[in-house]
C-alpha cells in the first residue's frame, strides 16, 4: 500500500478519545480536550499528506465537542444539587 491509500492515525486516535469523552464521567472534559487537538492535528496532516479519515477527524471532532459540553452540564447539575440539598433544612 502507499501513503495515500492509508488513514491518518491522529483521526483514529481522535475518534477513539472522542468516544471516550461522551462515556467517562469526570475525565471526559480532559479527553474531550485531547480529542479536539487530535482531530486539529489529524486534518492538517490530511490537507498536506492527502491521506484518508477526513471522516473520522470530523466525528472525532464532533463527539470530542458534545463530550465536553455534557461533563460541564453534568457538572453544573452535581452543583445545583449539592447547593439546594445544603441549603434546605428539616
């Protein structure tokens, strides 16, 4: 096989943390992160080396965003209930 029949291995990597960040509760904001960079890198290395996983660059990119903002609701949702449950009194 040549070069450009392969698939970029930063847009696996950002697929798989992608994926990952939607799953694990609390470190899912750290490998949403990660997965962005990855997904960044992975497509500027398509543009120059014209090899194959635009695809999964983009859905890294997409669940790696998604992942993030559901660890900061669920974050801001384990806030508020900790904040109303503190506050009422018996």
């Amino acid at each position: 096989m040549s070069e450009k029949n392969q698939t970029n291995t930063s847009s696996i990597i950002s697929l798989i943390v992608g994926i990952l960040s939607l799953f694990i509760p609390f470190i899912g904001l750290i490998l949403g992160i990660i997965g962005i960079v990855f997904s960044r890198i992975a497509v500027k290395q398509i543009n120059k080396t014209s090899e194959k996983g635009r695809g999964l660059a983009t859905a890294g990119l997409i669940c790696s965003i998604v992942g993030i903002i559901l660890q900061i609701l669920m974050v801001l949702g384990l806030a508020a209930f900790f904040s109303v449950s503190s506050s009422t009194t018996f």
